[in-house]
C-alpha cells in the first residue's frame, strides 16, 4: 500500500460535496421563550453496510493481511453516542447560521480562507451561536446527551475494500477559499483502486437503537435538533444520514426514524413535524437545507 505520487493516474473518485457557509450569529431567543425537555427514541436503519472504526484490527490464522474491525460491546454491534452527535452537530451546523469550523491548513498554502463578506464569531462569555447553545462549546455545557446505539440484529462479514490513499478532496477553490461543510453523498460510487483493505463491517438492514435527551431547549433548538437527526419525513424532503468510516465508499447510510417523542410541555407536535418546519424558522440556512435534501443525503 502506498500513496499516490501522480494523482492523474490514480483511480480514486471522490463523492465529497460541499455546503456553503452562511453568516454566523448568535442566538438570543425572547426571553419569555418556552423551553422544553424530554427524549426521542430513535431506530436507525442501515440502507448500506456500515463500519465503525474501533482502532482494532486483527491478523487472521494464517492471513497475510490486518482485518480492521467495526465496534463491537459484548460481541454486539454499537455506534457510540459521541460518533452520533459529532455526525448530527455538523448537519446542525450546516443547515443554521451558526459559528464556522476551524479552517485547518491545507498543504504548502497556508490556511484556508472564509469566503469574501463572511467574518467568524466567538462563542463564549455568554454568546452562542444556535448549534453551540444545543450542543455545548468550550466551558459551556451540552444541552443534549446521546445514548450509544446498540443493535441485536447486526450480521457481521469481511469486505473488501478500496485503500483509502487516493488525493483528498478539494476543500479549496483556486483562490484558497474553503468551499464549506463537507459531506458525502448517497449513492454507489464505483472504483478500483489497485490496493485494497479488509474490514469486519456491519451487513446492511442491521437496526440500531438508542436514545437523544434534551434539556431545556427553545421549539427553535428542538426542531433544528430534529431536522439533523434526518427526522424530517415529510414525502420527498426525507434524507438519510452517513456515519462511520468509508463514506466515500458508499458506506454509512442509515435512515433514522423517531419511536418514541417525549416532551414537557404539552409541545403538540411530533419530531417529524418540527423537523419539517426548522426551514421556516429564524436561524435556517434554506439553500443549505435544500442542497442537502435534494442532492447529498436524498435516499437512494
Ligand atoms: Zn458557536
């Protein structure tokens, strides 16, 4: 295995798509907001294979080649809550005006750039933008707890699959101009890359559960919570979301659904519904919704 000297000869394709920052601001709700707390109990269904990197891997007898293995607890299948949240934080951060990433360097260029007309905030001291309110930020409590996910059903196997050398995506226009969040988008995406690796995944149709706890969170918060747990089932709006390692294989897709909605308050309104409406609200990024819904996680 090795890396590629000459990108133009190397098969590699990427599926990664790109969502346009929008201008942060903080969130400041009326002070009269009503908050609400409570859980959704979710059921996450696996519409491809998917594999959670464990850092383990493992000789075979007699193998020649390191089988890398999916996360297991007690021989069962699991996606930890942290691996969940970090997933539906950047689809928050991406559909609301919230903060910007980090922009870490790229190669001999220097670090990337925020697109002309589009400054950072600092959240702290008080200040927060929608997604660190909800999900937490440096010396700032989390306002959300996600359950690790476990699945009964899960049938494992070892696939084999292409190395991941191939050139990274592009996060950079000509310009050194970050181009956004990235994604990856649903969808077969066939390629042969001369060296291959094998990996112990999870077969697709596994089901995994668990729970998302909210505590004290506007309607606001709860239906952009809602929106980026894929909960939006309104017919042709519906997305499915990737998690895990080899995204840019295919892998990760799992279509969330809600169980159960639990919420103070007398909030008459189920999780899909509030999913639906966040695009209404103050805070959306509409054109990022739609980019998202129609042509990166639409189910295929
Ligand atoms: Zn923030």
């Amino acid at each position: 295995m090795g890396g590629f000297d000459n990108f133009r000869s190397s098969p590699y394709v990427s599926s990664a798509a790109f969502v346009p920052f929008s201008k942060p601001d903080y969130y400041f709700p009326p002070q009269n907001a009503e908050r609400y707390s409570g859980y959704v109990d979710l059921k996450l269904t696996c519409c491809t294979d998917i594999y959670i990197g464990s850092g383990f891997s493992h000789m075979p007898e007699n193998g020649k080649q390191l089988v890398y293995q999916t996360m297991t607890y007690d021989g069962k299948a699991v996606i930890p809550g942290s691996s969940f949240k970090g997933v539906v934080r950047n689809l928050a951060s991406a559909v609301s005006n919230s903060c910007l990433p980090f922009l870490p360097r790229y190669g001999k260029d220097g670090p990337a750039k925020y697109p002309a007309g589009i400054s950072n905030i600092s959240c702290k001291d008080g200040k927060f933008c929608i997604v660190c309110d909800i999900f937490g930020a440096m010396s700032k409590g989390s306002k959300v707890m996600f359950s690790d996910m476990y699945s009964e059903n899960a049938i494992f196997y070892i696939k084999e699959l292409n190395a991941q050398y191939g050139p990274k995506p592009v996060y950079t226009d000509k310009h050194g101009t970050a181009k956004g969040y990235k994604f990856f988008m649903t969808g077969e995406n066939s390629y042969e890359m001369p060296s291959k690796i094998k990996a112990r995944v999870v077969k697709k149709g596994a089901v995994f559960t668990g729970r998302v706890h909210f505590k004290k969170i506007t309607e606001e918060e709860l239906a952009l919570l809602m929106f980026s747990l894929g909960l939006n089932d309104m017919e042709g709006q519906d997305i499915v979301l990737k998690i895990g390692g080899f995204k840019n294989e295919g892998m990760g897709e799992v279509k969330v659904s809600a169980c159960d909605f639990v919420c103070s308050n007398m909030l008459n309104k189920s999780a899909g519904e509030l999913a639906y409406q966040y695009y209404d609200m103050p805070t959306a990024n509409q054109d990022a919704i739609e980019k998202i819904s129609d042509e990166i996680l639409t189910p295929v």
